[in-house]
C-alpha cells in the first residue's frame, strides 16, 4: 500500500476507534466503579436498566445530581425546601429498588433550573473532587453531542458541559491542586464514557436490559411528584395500585426495543475527554 494512502486509512480510522462500542460488552462489566453525573433527581432514570445490572454485578455505581430539583412542580402548596426533601427521598427511593445503597448518592445542592447561572468554576471544582475521590473507570452523562452542540433543556445543558469539563479537569494534577496537597487525593483520567440522552443516529452501543426491566419499571413509580396528580397535588410518597400499574405502564411504553429485547442506548466514548465530541 503506498505510504499516502497508508496514512488516510490510518486517519479515517482513528477517530472510529475513540467511538467504538466496548471492548468487553457491558453486559459481561464486573468490578468496575461507575460514575453517573446528572442535573436532577431521576436524570439517571434513563440509565436504570444497566446501573442495576451493573451494580447487580458487582460493579460500584454512585450518583452525583447537581441540583435539589427543588422547583419542578405545578402543586402550589409545596414550598421549595419541602420540594427539595421529597426529591432527595423519591431518588433514594429509586435506587434502592435497583440495589445502589443511599450513601452511594451525593447532590451537590444547587437550585433546579438555575445550573448555567453558577460559579462554573465552582461546580467544576466540586465534580472534580468526586472523580478525584471515587476514581470511576466509566463516566455516564448527558451527551454532549458529537460533532455538534447537542440541544437539552437548561440545566440537562449545563449538566453535560459541566461533567465533561471536570472530566477533563480530574486528569490535570495542577488545576484545583487543593484536592492532592490537601485532600490527599491524585489526579484521574476516566478511561470510559457512556453518554445517554443524545440523538439515536449517534448511539453505538444498546445494553439488553431484559433481566433489570422490572425494576426499571418499578424505580420508576418512586417518582411520584414528577407525574401525573402528585405533579400538581402531591398527596404523598406511595401511589395506589391504579395509580402505580398506570405508572408502570407509561415507563414500559418509553423502553426501546431492539430485536425483541428491551434496550437503553449510549454513546460509547473512550479516549480523552479533550475529543468527546468529535
């Protein structure tokens, strides 16, 4: 092959490598820490099927939400702080029903709806202790987009650029060098991206959910101020046996099917943080 064209097909094909699905399927991933940056409570929702099977596998899952989600409702009764308590209460709910223990669950606090009016700094600096801390060999996130600015709803928005900047931050030791002189911590490059929430035609990587869909659909109900009646008339934190089979039936009605399996969809990334948009 002459030396020219030798180089194209190297080019063409470099960036093909960076996106590739995973080496090891997911379905197989054991012994892993998995990391899952999200903006609100239940943002890991679409993740549920595959952290429970993760954690089922004996993989270390942990949540990181950005915000209280203390402003989503339309129930005029509910003051922000009350929000903010039953959000907490609805996602610990949840992932206990997938199996991820409370104190794997961290919310760095911040008002729903307001994250790109932050100290960018600041939150960056917070995510960044948790991947110096925790050291996750995979990062979930909302996509960012590839090639192009991905649209999301504000802070789903700020979310994404928010936990790819502190990715890539983690791996400087002399940016937000206080974590190693005084934490004790050391700088860490996340080898692994799952990206969820982006566009289908850029996801290349469909984990079979089959043996977690139950309790995706049960995780599902705990959210009981984000739909339906208790959105607009909260009345506590358990629905009725109606009110939970129809929950349950409009999440099964969202799952994607792929050759007759129930399936979540990601956009498998490995490589720097630097490219995880191209």
């Amino acid at each position: 092959m002459p030396k020219m064209l030798a180089r194209v097909v190297v080019l063409v094909c470099l960036p093909c490598a960076a996106v590739a699905q995973p080496a090891t399927p997911v379905e197989k991933w054991t012994g892993k820490t998995i990391l899952l940056i999200g903006a609100h409570a239940d943002d890991d929702a679409q993740s549920h099927g595959t952290l429970a099977m993760l954690q089922a596998q004996k993989n270390d899952v942990y949540i990181v939400t950005l915000t209280t989600g203390n402003v989503g409702t339309q129930d005029p009764q509910l003051s922000r702080s009350q929000l903010a308590q039953i959000r907490r209460q609805e996602e610990l709910d949840a992932l206990a029903v997938l199996g991820i223990p409370a104190e794997h669950y961290i919310n760095l606090g911040y008002d729903d709806g307001l994250l790109e009016f932050e100290d960018r700094k600041a939150v960056v600096e917070k995510l960044v202790f948790f991947i110096r801390k925790l050291r996750p060999d995979v990062l979930f996130a909302f996509d960012p987009g590839k090639r192009y600015q991905r649209w999301h709803k504000s802070d789903h928005r700020a979310a994404a650029y928010l936990a790819a900047d502190a990715a890539r931050a983690a791996m400087w030791r002399l940016l937000f060098e206080g974590h190693i002189l005084q934490d004790g911590l050391k700088a860490h490059e996340i080898p692994e991206y799952m990206l969820y929430d982006g566009a289908e035609e850029d996801m290349n990587t469909w984990v079979d959910i089959s043996s977690t869909l139950e309790k995706k659909l049960t995780a599902s109900t705990r959210y009981v101020s984000q739909w339906g009646p208790g959105w607009q008339n909260y009345k506590g934190a358990r629905l009725s046996p109606e009110e939970e089979k129809e929950s349950k039936d409009r999440a099964r009605q969202r799952v994607r099917m792929r050759e007759g399996k129930p399936v979540e969809g990601f956009r498998h990334y490995k490589g720097l943080p630097d490219s995880i948009g191209k």
